[in-house]
C-alpha cells in the first residue's frame, strides 16, 4: 500500500525534502549575501541572456524576456561559501507580475552544477516573504539562482531582502548518523573472497589505523582507513576501512581503532541461504483467505483467515464494485453489476489492500528468482527445490517458488472482468476497504465493506505479462494451470490493446487504500510484449518491441532500476536473460545494454562511502529506497549471470552491506539479521507496539528504508531537516519509511538466492 502523495515530482520531492521551515529564533550566522538589499550598488547579481537587470528602489528586478526553456533565462549570484554539515536559513522577498511559482537553487557554480537545496517561491504580484532552511551537502563554492524561462509573455520579477546566514542544526536533525557504533559493518558477514569494507564516522582529515579482531579478540589484520570526505546523504564525514585481503573463514570478527568498535560479523560462504527461506516464507503469513497455521508460520503468527465472509469480515467472495459519490468522484459514470470472488492472493502491505499491478510485479520477481536459478543456478540451486520454505504447500513435488506465486496468480486471474460484460478481459487494478483502518486488526476481524475498482489498463497488461510468464514456468509441473495462464495472457493483452487509456485515478488518499496510479503504461505493454514472446516466440510480439521506446531506451537508471509503476527495467533483463529467440542483432544490442547499465553503477558504488548503488536525485531518498537499491542489485546478477565477470557479483555483495547494517544509522533493515534490526514496521496484525497480544513482524521482513518526504504524522514530527540516509523510524506508525510490502520483500528473495548460488 502507497498511500496518496508516495509520488511525488523531483521538483515537489526537493520542495518537500530538502526545504525545511523550521521555528524562528535560532541564532544566525555572517550575512553570506552581499548587499542583498540593493542599497550600495555591490550585490555582484548577474544574468543572463534574455534578462535585464535593474535595481530599482532598494529592489533588484529582473525584464524577462517570453519563451524559451526554463533554464534558458537565469539570474543569480556566485561566490557562496557554505561548509558540509552545516544548516543555512535562506530568506528573501519577491514580486512577480504574471503569477507563477519562480524555482530558486544553491548549487555547485561550476560543472557539473551539483544541486545543494531546491525552492519554490510563491509568485504573486505583491510582495511575499519567503524563508526555508537547509543542510550544506557540497565543500566546492556555490551559487544562488533563479530559472526564470518560459513566461508567455515579458515578465518582471523582483527580490528584496535577500539573506543566506548559518543557523543552528534543528534538534531532530542533529547528527542522526553519529548513534550507534563509529565503524559500521555489514553485520550479517563477508564473503571470504569478495569485498570487506566498512564505514568509519568520524572527522578526521587524514587516515585512521584500524586492526581486525577475532571472536577472541586476537588481532588477525590491521590497515589504514581512507578518508571519504563529507557524505550529504547522511550528513557526517565518513572514511572507508577496506580488509578485503583477509579470506579466513570464521564467526565473531570485529573492527577496532582506539576505544572504537563495530557490531560483530562472520566471514563465510554461506551467508544468504537462510536468508533466502526467511523472505521467502515471509509471503505465506501475508495470505489473505487461508487460515495461517502456527506449526508453520510460528505459533505468533497463527491466524484466523482473513475476508473469507466470516463476521464480522463482509469478506473477499462476492465483492461488487464501488459505488456512490466515491466512485463518482474517483470514475465518473463507470459502474458495473456482477460480482466477483477475489479471495486470496497477498495482502499488499500493512494493511489489508490487495493491487494487480503490485501483485503481479512481486509474483513475477518471485517467479524470476526460479526462473534465474533454472538457468544459472545449476541443478542443486535451493531455488528450485519443494522444501525451500514454510508453507503448507511444501513437499508435494512442486518447488515453494512456484506454489507461491501460484497463490498470488490465481487472485489476479480472479480480477479478470467476466466474459459477456463492458471491458471484458480488462482486469480490475485493486479491492480493498472502502474506508481506512488502523493498527492493530488482524484480517479476519477488519469490519469494512470491501469494493472492485475500475479496471484499469495497467493492471491488464502487467497481468497480461505475469501470466505469460508463469506458463512457460508451470508448463512442466502443471500443463493444465499453464495453459489457463496462457490463455489469460493472451486475453489480457487483446483487452488492454483495446482499451488503451483506462488510468487509475489519483484519489485524495481517504479512500480506504492506496491508489498505484499510473497514466503512462508504455512500460507495462513492453512488459506483457516480452512475456509473451519469451513463451510463444510469436513474431507480432516482437514488431510490439521493436516499436517501443523502451526498446532500446535507457530503463536501468541508478534511481532504481525498475519498480511496480515503471516495468521496462524488468522487462530488458527478462529479454537478456532468457530471450534467445530474438534475433542474434536483437540479442546482443539487448545483453550490451544491461552490461552497460551495470558498468555505470561500479564508479557510483566506489564514490558511496557506505557502498550502496543508489543515487537519488539530489541525495534526496525515495518511499521504498531499500527495495530500489536490491532492484539495481538485480541489475548486477543479471550482468554477472550473462558475463561471469567477478566484478559485477561482487558489487553486489557490497551493495548488501548497506541494507545489513553499513549505513548512517548502523541498522540492519532486514528484521532478524544483524545487532539491531526493525521490530515495529508498518502492520495491522504484526502489530505488538500496540497490542502486545500480537507478535512483531516475522524474521526476513524488509523495511521499506529512509525516505526524504515526510508523509506520515512520525516523520513530522521526528524527522524534520533528517539528513536522507537518516530519515528512517523503526515505528508501527512510520509507514512512509517503516512499512513492510510484497514488492519490498520479493527482490531481496531474489538477491538473497543470487547471492546464495553464484560464486
């Protein structure tokens, strides 16, 4: 579940995250703005072409010229000098005489014009004052500017009063980063012949000796840090310990330097197996309509079935469509008369929402992960066994992989608009509550009314694709399901061909869940085009590729590579991977294209002092950074798997030490791995901060992981002005950074069983 505001523009993100007003009154620092009332005629402003400047009455006022692109009429001001770490209160007045909100930046006044903190100031034709405050994230010297392109028509803006002074750190924010241990670990463990780093919080400018202690505390290593400089995205100077060279097998291992220490950690082979099992089985006390039995979930988590009809639940086996002013609101004149039965499948989240288009994108990276192990894994890969997890399932000659999903598919084939019926085909996008509850509610006692919302075109073609994915996958062990499959498939993607702008609309958020809105869904038609050609190697699929612009389109950004709204990323490694069919031509330019994207993520690995591959638009973290970074992870296995080039496996072992500890709040984000793990993650039934009757979530839960937009009451309020790594609460509470989703927990089964198996 991402509730309403989870998408947010870079703009908006920048506006949200990076400005933060804080309470007048905190000390201020040297005037950094010369003359920035335009008094003596010193201010030193400049602009550029397309703009006059004047200073007029104590005001500096820019003529804008009509047109152009925004950047293409600029004004500001150099020689800004700002100290990493350090917070700065930006004020001003402003007039703008065609109302529009004007952008202003700090940024690097040199290439390659590096973003420090991004405003906007309310246009209005008489005179606004504006203040925020920021953190100083870069040591180079900076500029203030305002883009001022793309009036209608010639345009003047003014600015008055114009201040940038140091202030104090606000309290939530101050140095989140320096708790916990100085030197932080990945503190689950190492491979013996992959990287061995980790991240030393500390000021110094010059090198730190560090040695390697044993489970006795003898000392088996020693070496020198290397300093890093100052990290913007969690705020504080960090050095890098690197003790790689050390290959000796063992539990208990620590780093030490002085009265420093960090978390004990093992050095080993066999690291992410049981990894694998715990996210796996993490899905099955997820369910929705089966009674979660304690001999195999844990007696904690034995529970009624949730929305089987049984009071006080209306239940999931006839559930019509939304009615009244809510759907008006949300769908206009859209309605329909049956009724469906969508019991089972997953619970998204936190809540007891269930959405195709999250749903099939988690089934199918839980299908991927078989599908991976089949082809790379080699025979003996735990991946494909019928004992890999607990489940009820398990052991009846089936691998837990399949079953899995299979519980998840046949409640997207259930979504499915019946034949006879407007939009048949079309697969509704999600059935939840009609109204919000809150923590704690076990599923079975949720007393809402349930609804059917609009089909919408996106459901329908990633539907279209999981399903074609899984025939090919059940084809051997069950033909009768595979062609079912096969046949939805191929139904969904004539439907959605059909009705091809049916978008989910963006509701106000009070709608009982969330709204997974998308109104581009070129991605998901080159999704369902690569499924289906990758299963029947039907030739009219191919011509859909090839005139797609994800073809041969960048898909596989740093900012996460692919996630449930934007599929082409998959769908490109699906092709690498598996598409063999495809022309030799085809093949190759597809394979070079994921080796490409992987290469690019080596050198902004070796530039993050904690060693993640993730580089967010101006530091800033997304909802859900923890399941992004495991999905260019993703990007790395699929480029070792197609190479066998070491280096790409063994960035992906050092991207997971950020997510088991190696991070600005040394915390382990996978619950049950780790000295400190997450206890309290966003629930109604793993729910025991506030019903101590109810357990904790299980062992091998992800968290979703810091996001820079505080969206919930928690972040408000504890996290203002949070460096982003830091922007993270372990609370029940705290769904924009705490919660656990399907979509969150499938990739890190996936990387864990890579991990696992390659070598």
């Amino acid at each position: 579940m991402k509730r309403s505001g989870e998408t947010v523009s870079r703009l908006g993100i920048a506006q949200a995250a990076m400005v933060v007003l804080f309470l007048p009154g905190v000390a201020a620092g040297a005037e950094l703005i010369v003359d920035g009332r335009f008094e003596h005629g010193q201010d030193g402003f400049w602009a550029g072409d397309g703009v006059a400047l004047a200073r007029d009455g104590g005001e500096l006022c820019a003529d804008v010229s009509a047109g152009g692109d925004i950047w293409d009429r600029l004004i500001g001001v150099n020689g800004v000098k700002l100290e990493p770490g350090l917070y700065y209160r930006l004020s001003l007045a402003a007039t703008v005489d065609t109302a529009r909100a004007v952008p202003a930046r700090i940024q690097r006044a040199a290439e390659p014009w590096t973003v420090q903190s991004a405003f906007s100031i309310g246009g209005a034709s008489v005179r606004t004052s504006f203040s925020a405050d920021f953190m100083a994230s870069d040591e180079e010297e900076a500029q203030l500017i305002f883009p001022l392109g793309g009036f209608d028509k010639p345009s003047r803006f003014c600015i008055d009063d114009v201040s940038l002074v140091e202030i104090a750190a606000p309290p939530a924010a101050a140095n989140r980063a320096n708790r916990g241990p100085a030197i932080r670990v990945n503190q689950l463990g190492y491979f013996p012949d992959g990287p061995k780093r980790a991240t030393v919080i500390s000021d110094a400018r010059k090198a730190i000796s560090f040695q390697l202690v044993d489970a006795s505390d003898a000392v088996v290593g020693e070496g020198t840090t290397r300093p890093s400089g100052f990290d913007p995205s969690a705020g504080v100077r960090t050095h890098v310990a690197d003790f790689s060279a050390y290959a000796v097998p063992g539990d208990g291992y620590r780093l030490v330097s002085g009265d420093w220490t960090s978390d004990r950690f093992s050095i080993s082979d066999n690291l992410y197996g049981r990894l694998t099992v715990d996210a796996l089985s993490w899905f099955y006390p997820q369910r929705s309509g089966i009674k979660i039995r304690g001999d195999i979930a844990g007696k904690a988590y034995a529970r009624p079935a949730g929305h089987v009809g049984v009071a006080p639940n209306e239940g999931d086996k006839s559930v019509g469509c939304l009615t009244g002013d809510q759907a008006r609101v949300l769908y206009g004149d859209w309605s329909c008369t049956y009724r469906l039965d969508v019991s089972g499948g997953w619970y998204d989240a936190g809540d007891h929402g269930k959405y195709a288009v999250n749903g099939a994108i988690s089934a199918a990276q839980l299908l991927a992960t078989f599908e991976r192990a089949r082809a790379f894994g080699g025979p003996q890969s735990p991946a494909l066994g019928d004992r890999l997890s607990r489940i009820p399932e398990s052991g009846n000659g089936i691998p837990d992989l399949l079953d899995e999903a299979r519980w998840e598919l046949q409640f997207l084939l259930s979504m499915m608009v019946p034949d006879g019926e407007p939009l048949a085909g079309m697969v509704h996008h999600k059935i939840h509550d009609t109204e919000w509850t809150s923590p704690p509610m076990l599923p079975s006692e949720d007393p809402k009314p349930r609804a059917l919302h609009q089909p919408s075109t996106a459901a329908t073609f990633d539907v279209a694709a999981v399903a074609a994915q899984a025939s090919r996958l059940f084809a051997n062990d069950n033909p009768t399901f595979a062609g079912e499959l096969l046949a939805t498939a191929r139904k969904a993607w004539v439907a959605a061909n059909a009705n091809p702008v049916l978008p989910a609309p963006k509701s106000d958020g009070h709608s009982g869940g969330g709204d997974y809105d998308d109104d581009d869904v070129s991605d998901e038609l080159y999704w369902a085009a690569t499924e289906l050609f990758l299963t029947t190697g039907d030739a009219k699929y191919l011509d859909v590729l090839r005139a797609s612009p994800h073809w041969s389109g960048d898909v596989l950004p740093p900012t996460g590579a692919f996630h449930w709204r934007n599929v082409a990323g998959f769908a490109r490694l699906q092709l690498a991977l598996y598409g063999e069919a495809l022309p030799k031509a085809d093949l190759d330019m597809v394979r070079r294209s994921v080796l490409a994207a992987a290469r690019t993520f080596l050198p902004l690995q070796a530039a993050e002092p904690f060693g993640q591959i993730y580089r967010p638009a101006n530091h800033q973290y997304d909802w859900g950074s923890n399941q992004l970074i495991l999905q260019n992870v993703i990007v790395l296995s699929a480029a070792f798997d197609l190479s066998g080039d070491k280096t790409f496996l063994n960035a992906a072992r050092e991207s997971m030490d950020y997510l088991l500890g190696r991070n600005a709040l040394a915390m382990s984000y996978i619950t049950g791995y780790g000295a400190r793990s997450p206890q309290n993650q966003h629930s109604r039934w793993y729910a025991h901060q506030v019903d101590p009757t109810l357990p904790n979530p299980p062992v091998g839960s992800l968290a979703g992981g810091p996001n820079s937009t505080p969206v919930d009451a928690i972040a408000k309020e504890r996290l203002q002005g949070c460096a982003p790594q830091t922007c993270y609460v372990d609370d029940i509470e705290a769904y924009g950074s705490n919660e656990i989703t399907i979509n969150w927990n499938a990739p890190l089964v996936y990387v864990a069983s890579f991990l696992a198996d390659a070598r």
